[in-house]
C-alpha cells in the first residue's frame, strides 16, 4: 500500500455573513408537526458481555411535544437475531423517547460486529438527522497480560495495559492508550501483520477516534496503516509499531509511528 506522502497544514477559515439591507428577509417561522422525529445522532455502537443486557436503546427527539404521536421506523436487519419496533411512541408532553432493539445474546458470534440500519419518516426541512446506524458486537473474555510503554504523537511516553482474548490469544486490547478509557483492539499475526476486526476505509486504511479532545481543534482521529511494511508487530521483542495518520476536523498533523512495547 501506498502510503500518503503530504501533511496537511491546520487551517482555520472563519467566515463572517451580513445583511445587505433592512429589506433582506428575515426569515420564516416553522411549525413542526408532532410527528416529525429525528435521530440524536448518526451512529453508535454497543459491546456486550455475558453480564450486560441483550438490548440496546437509541435515543429519537421531536421538537413538537404536544400530543402523543407514533412514528414509523424502518430497519435493514435481515439477520432475524434482534426485534426492532416498527414504530416508536411520544407521550403528550414528551420531546424524546428510544426505540429498544433486544436481541438472544447467546446468538450472536463473538467477535462479530452486527450493523443495523435505522430509519425514520423525511422531514420537510432536509439535512435533519433521519437515519442511524446501530453496532452491536458480542465482545470476547478478556484477562489481563501485562502493562507496556507507549511512545506516542500525544502523550510521549506513557503506560498503558495490554488484554488478551480468551478465545482467540492473537486478539489483544490496550487500553486507556489516547484517552481514559480508550480501548485499542489488535489481531497479532503470525507474520508479524496486525490488523484490527473493522473494514478499512476508501484509503485502505482504519478509521479510529482517540477520544483525546485537542483544546483548539477538538476530537483527534486517525487512520491505521496495517501495511506490514509500515505498521507490524515484533514477537522477538515484544514491540508493535502503528503508522498513524492524526488529523482533526480543520486539518491534519500528519504521518506518526506509535510505539508499544512491554
């Protein structure tokens, strides 16, 4: 894979708007009707193990609450393993209710992230938030392995700790590596490759949030190269190096390795 050779510079464009006139429009009042609902967000994702609940609620929001109200929903499910309403119910006087996706924990692969897309009515006003999409992953037993340095773009040095799955010892987490509790999840190759259980992105790499929040440019993100020529893990001693991609929403601050040893 060929890796990126540019680094993006920060840059913060501030754009300021004014009217022309006192004849400009100001603008025009809008009433909801009660059943117009949005998502409170476009994604999230659930991890479970043998002691949580095989049920996961998304949260939906209206700006209208007078009155009750049903609103159709729609999922993508073709699996048969989780029941997904078909409608989602507003009291009188309630601005948010959840649809409760519930599912037989037991009959979920472990390891196996299950995508579930949710859908609600169009709005006559566009861009608002109508479509979701819910993660739900059985997550695997994990022990404890050891603590390790980390060098990373971040911190520097700092420490961190290393789990192994109980089913699969290639699979490893480290945790509260970029941020409290942060959870990395490797595959540990036999041929010192490394690889993580999600798709790459149309860069071929890995999308990841390190949930450090820059005090200027606010959520650090990253791309993983799994490229063994650049990202690998070193048996012998006891190492993984990650090239890292860091940008934020303005910009980026380009390639880093990170290193893990213990």
């Amino acid at each position: 894979m060929k890796k990126i050779l540019y680094t993006l510079s920060i840059v913060l464009a501030v754009s300021t708007f004014c009217a022309c006139n006192d004849n400009d429009t100001i603008g025009v009042f809008y009433y909801p009707d009660n059943s117009e609902a949005i998502f409170t967000s476009s994604k999230s994702e659930y991890f479970f193990t043998a002691a949580d609940l095989g049920e996961y609620e998304v949260t939906v929001q209206r700006a209208n609450s007078k009155g009750s109200a049903e609103v159709e929903v729609i999922n993508s499910d073709t699996t048969g393993l989780f029941t997904i309403p078909g409608t989602v119910f507003f009291e009188d006087g309630e601005l948010e209710a959840t649809i409760k996706v519930t599912f037989e924990k037991e009959q979920l692969e472990i390891g196996t992230p299950y995508t579930i897309g949710l859908q609600l009515p169009e709005t006559p006003i566009e861009g608002k938030q109508i479509s979701h999409k819910l993660t739900i992953t059985r997550d695997y037993t994990w022990e404890f392995f050891t603590e390790c340095t980390a060098t990373t773009y971040l911190y520097g040095e700092s420490t961190a700790t290393i789990y192994k799955a109980l089913e699969n010892p290639s699979y490893i987490k480290i945790k509260d590596l970029y941020s409290e509790g942060h959870e990395l999840k490797l595959l540990l190759g036999g041929d010192g490759s490394i690889s993580m259980l999600q798709d790459v992105n149309s860069y071929g790499y890995y999308d990841m949030e390190t949930g450090f929040i820059h005090p200027s440019y606010g959520m650090i993100y990253t791309y993983i190269d799994a490229d063994r020529n650049y990202s690998y893990f070193d048996e012998a001693q006891n190492t993984i190096v990650l090239s890292m991609y860091y940008y934020v929403g303005a910009g980026a601050f380009g390639w880093k390795d990170d290193v893990i040893t213990w």
